[in-house]
C-alpha cells in the first residue's frame, strides 16, 4: 500500500476509533440554535454543569481549524465570565461531545466562548511523538559577550500566543500558579509570560507543594480540573486546565496548545478549585494541586493530551545561598526534564533565590559556583563566575548561567541526559568589579628565547589599584614579526579562544562538555599572546600557526574552519575575587 495511503487509512481508523469510545458529535451537524450543556468545577473538585447555545460555526480560524461560537450561562458564569482555568471543559450537544472551551473575547459583558471541535483535539494521536532536533544555543553573541544581553524569557524560544486580531477571539488565558517565588521575580518573567498566552499568579497555588505519589485514575473525568506541573519542592510552577475527555488511558485537555512544546512529557496532577475570582479582564479560579495523576506527553495547538498513570523524568535543582559569608537559604525541587523548559525554569528559580536576600537596587554582586552532571558519564559541567553591577547583578547572574544549561540540554544529543543541577549563589552588596587598565611590556623588542616582563594594573572603585606582574618567554623557533599581548576579560577572552569551536556544531557529547568547561570564569583577567597568523579548528581544538606545509593541506581540506588570529600562549591573571572587565592591547616586535 502506498505509504500516504497507508498514514491516511491509520489517522481514519484512529478517528473512527476515538469517535465510537467518546460518542462525539461530527462538526458537521453542529448547527446555530442547538443546545447543550458544559461541564466544570466551580468548586472543589465537584464537577457541576453549565448551558450552553450554539451561535454558530467559525471556518478557517486556522491551517484547517474551525471553532463553534457558543453563549454560556448557569452556574457562575453570569457574574465572571468565561474564566481562566476553564480551558478544556466539556460542551455535549444530545449526550454527544462537540468539542471543548479554548476560546474567549477580554472584557466581554457576555459569556461567549469559542469551542474547540473534538475532531481536531484528537488529531494530536497520529503527530510524531519524538521531537526533532534543534541546533544549540550559542555560547555567545558577535561582540555582546557570553549571553549577558539576554533578558528574562529570552531562553524560552516559544511562538508568540496567537490572537485574531480583528474580533479579539483569543485563547483563554492558562493560569500559571507560582510559589516559593519573589514577587519581582513574577513581575520580571510576567511579560514573557504573558506573550505566550500564560497568565502568572503568585501565591494563588494553595495547600503546599502537589503529591507526587501516583493518584487513582478513576477520581478524574470529563470536566475534572487539573494542573500541569513544571516544578515542584520549595519552588513550585503549575499550570491549570480541565479535562476535555478520556479514552482508556488517554486524557484530552485544554482545547489549544499551552507551550506548543510538540511532543514532551511533562506531570500533571489532580487539582481543586478554592475559589472563583471574577475580574474585568478575565475572571479565573484560583485552585491548589492534589495528588500525581500521569504525564502530558503532546503539547500542539489544538490541545494538549496525555496518558494517566505514568510517571515524568525530573530533573533535581539545589541552589544554596550565602550573603555575606552567612547562610541565607536553600532551595530543593524538582523541575521538568525539557531541552526548553529546564534552562527557563533555572533562570527563573536563581533570580528568585538571589532576589530573596540581595537588595533590588544599588551596587552588588553575585559568585556562581555549580556543577551539571549527567547520566552514565563521570564528566561534570562546572559553572564558575562572578557577576557585580549598579544594578541588574541578579538577572545577569542568572541567565548567564542558564544559558551553559541550554546550550548542553540543545545539543543534538540523546546520549546526554542531564542528572543533577546544583549551584551555590553567593551575594553581596558591594560592587566588586575592577577594569583593566593599564598593561606593560619591560621591552619592545625581543628575540627568540628571550622573556619579557608583562604588568597588568587593575582599576576598582575608590582608587583602588590592582598590580599583576607576568613572565613570558618566546618560544625557541619563534619567527620573527609582532607578537600581540592582550590582558581582557573572561567573556572577551572565551570569545577570541572558543570562537571558532563554537562556529560548527559539536561533534561528540564529551566536545560539548568541554566547551562549558573552557568558559574562563569573571573573576580573573587572561593575559593571550597570539599573533595575526593562520589558525585551524581540528576535531574541536585549535591547531595555531601550523608550518606552510601543514597550513596548505588544511586549507585545501573539506570541513576545516580557518581563522585569522594564532594564539601562542594564555596565563591566568588572579583579580583577588573581583569580577573583571574591558581589555589592552600591547605589542612587542620579535628580531631575528
């Protein structure tokens, strides 16, 4: 059989499948004036119904998407509206599902509701069920350092909420419940947030951290509420929506996509409504996590759906803080295992825990010191820096670490699981920062074989002057020509250093690693001595300055970057725990 044939006749089987166990209700016969019921909690966990009146049929609202027009009431639908949290509730016309509550216009005075049509919730079965690969974040950007230019949601690369913009028919907001989280932490992270169709809440996630003991499948049904967990421990991230439909083991919830993560899998649990808040905007019920119930494994634009009584991989975070040389606080969780999600989550769970102890504005400074390990492999990921600024030290710390978790999780390889993050976040409110700001050389001139005195003066605040003298001898055979002596930075320095590693995808997962490990850490300044000569990346590392003869086969050979500047040598200068900044050039002439 023709393979297209083949996918089409398994699609159709599905369907047909999917519509005999649900007893659905085609799109075609949904017809203005029929009337039906909903169905939601309002309370607890009590599933209660609600009417609802078909308006009408909305064709082409997407690549093959439609969506009933239907007026709600009953309930508490007249005093708030269509509320966040509803996303996924039921709508039955004649005992038979039509679809489910996706859709809603902001501040309407009439509870009016754009239904997702089943047929198109189910659709999500027969899409791939592995994520393709994605390249992986660069370490750097041309010229703006190691990542310190991104902002808070700049690591979640997520399509904007999509909105029709003449009607203002949007998705219904997914209400995002954090706990354990600084309030500036949610007012940083809110915009993004919020672009993608989520709306965060803080502290409304009542009753403590979920269970995450495997629940009873049967307590959950058609209209049950529950949230989807990203995080759980003294920091806690969950997202609420109810249940559209079950089928066996499979649950259909939501009615449009949360992340549009495609394939992923991430817990969701059993959840109880407290309270109904009504509100202008958008009322939405605020609610608490109960206990585990299976995992999300499609996140697509028509719904999410998942299995029950299945339990997610999940990733252990530890941050410790110390201010002041003092213990400030630790933090334990657990966070989703996702290439997208886990670096967000870290960004936004160090910015927490450093804005917990650290003043918001004002001269300070943040030391990162962590460790990634991974899955069957000895070799760890070590994350070492030093972030002091007037202001914003947090969000630089924090996302600038972050992103070493990102470019790891979105390498391209399934052999390198990430198995434990954990770093130490030391803060304080003075600015230890120094600039560099003079360099010497005791000569201009010099042969092969000889070594030249090399001063470094750091600058700091109030006067402050650090001295660093350095020894450098020429290598024997050194040709003759200007040798350059550049004192800079660590980001300046991993960016001259790694630039052209980091220019071609990594080959192995062990390259990967390394790569993160040669990042030069904040809290020094690198003296580099390199020359304007050819230089060629083989198999991940640098070979400077090769022979005419060696230089010739290279550049004739597929596949081997080449780059303009040869560096010779590289010596740590110690800056006392400060974190450095700008860079010097000096030059010295090398005689025959």
């Amino acid at each position: 059989m023709n393979p297209f044939l083949r996918l089409a006749s398994c699609f159709l089987c599905t369907a047909a499948f999917a519509s005999a166990a649900l007893d659905i209700m085609p799109l075609s016969e949904v017809r203005a004036g029929q009337r039906g019921v909903g169905r939601t909690v309002f309370s607890g966990d009590n599933v209660e119904e609600f009417q609802v009146e078909i308006l009408g049929v909305l064709s082409n609202t997407g690549p093959k998407e439609a969506l009933i027009l239907g007026r709600l009431s009953g309930g508490q639908l007249e005093h708030t509206g269509v509320m966040q949290g509803m996303s996924g509730s039921p709508v039955y016309i004649g005992g038979k599902l039509i679809g489910a509550v996706a859709m809603a216009f902001p501040y309407a005075k009439d509870p009016i509701a754009g239904i997702r049509p089943i047929e198109e919730m189910l659709r999500v079965d027969a899409m791939p069920g592995r994520r393709a690969e994605a390249p992986a974040i660069a370490l750097y950007k041309k010229g703006t350092g190691l990542g310190l230019e991104l902002g808070a949601g700049a690591l979640l690369p997520v399509p904007a909420r999509r909105e029709n913009v003449e009607s203002r028919l949007t998705e219904v907001a997914t209400p995002m419940s954090f706990s354990g989280f600084t309030s500036s932490a949610i007012e940083s992270f809110g915009p993004a947030m919020r672009g993608l169709g989520l709306e965060p809440r803080q502290g409304l996630s009542l009753g403590g951290a979920p269970d995450m003991r495997m629940g009873d499948p049967k307590k959950l049904r058609p209209g049950s509420m529950i949230s989807v967990q990203l995080m759980t421990g003294d920091m806690s991230v969950g997202a609420d929506g109810t249940v559209t439909a079950i089928d066996g083991d499979r649950v259909y919830a939501f009615g449009h996509r949360f992340l549009s993560l495609g394939p992923t899998e991430l817990p969701f649990t059993r959840a109880e409504v407290i309270t109904l808040l009504a509100n202008v905007n958008t009322s939405f019920k605020i609610s608490t996590a109960r206990e585990l119930m299976g995992i999300i494994s499609q996140d697509r634009n028509t719904a999410v759906a998942g299995t029950v009584g299945r339990r997610a991989a999940m990733l252990p975070l530890d941050i410790s803080v110390v201010e002041e040389t003092k213990p400030a606080g630790e933090y334990h969780m657990q966070m989703v295992r996702d290439r997208y999600l886990s670096p967000y989550l870290l960004q936004m769970a160090l910015f927490s825990a450093i804005d917990a102890t650290q003043r918001a504005t004002g001269a300070s400074s943040v030391t990162v010191k962590g460790s990634i390990q991974f899955e069957g492999r000895q070799e760890t990921a070590l994350v070492n820096s030093i972030y002091a600024a007037d202001g914003g030290s947090n969000m630089m710390a924090a996302t600038t670490t972050a992103v070493s978790l990102s470019y790891l999780m979105q390498g391209g390889f399934d052999s390198l699981k990430v198995a434990r993050v954990a770093f130490r976040l030391e803060t304080s409110n003075a600015k230890q920062g120094m600039n560099v700001g003079q360099v010497y050389l005791s000569r201009k001139e010099a042969k092969a074989g000889e070594t030249v005195d090399v001063m470094a003066v750091l600058d700091g605040e109030n006067g402050r002057q650090l001295t660093r003298s350095l020894k450098y001898t020429i290598p024997q055979g050194t040709a003759a020509g200007t040798l350059n002596f550049t004192v800079a930075d660590g980001s300046q320095t991993s960016v001259a250093d790694l630039r052209q590693v980091l220019s071609v995808m990594p080959r192995t997962p062990e390259q990967m690693i390394s790569n993160v490990n040669r990042l030069r850490s904040a809290d020094a300044a690198y003296l580099r001595v390199w020359r304007a000569e050819a230089a060629y990346e083989v198999q991940g590392e640098e070979l400077p300055d090769p022979p005419p003869s060696v230089a010739m086969v290279l550049s004739g050979a597929a596949g081997i970057p080449k780059f303009l500047n040869s560096k010779l040598a590289e010596m740590r200068i110690d800056a006392d725990g400060n974190m450095v900044t700008g860079a010097k050039t000096v030059q010295l002439e090398v005689k025959e």
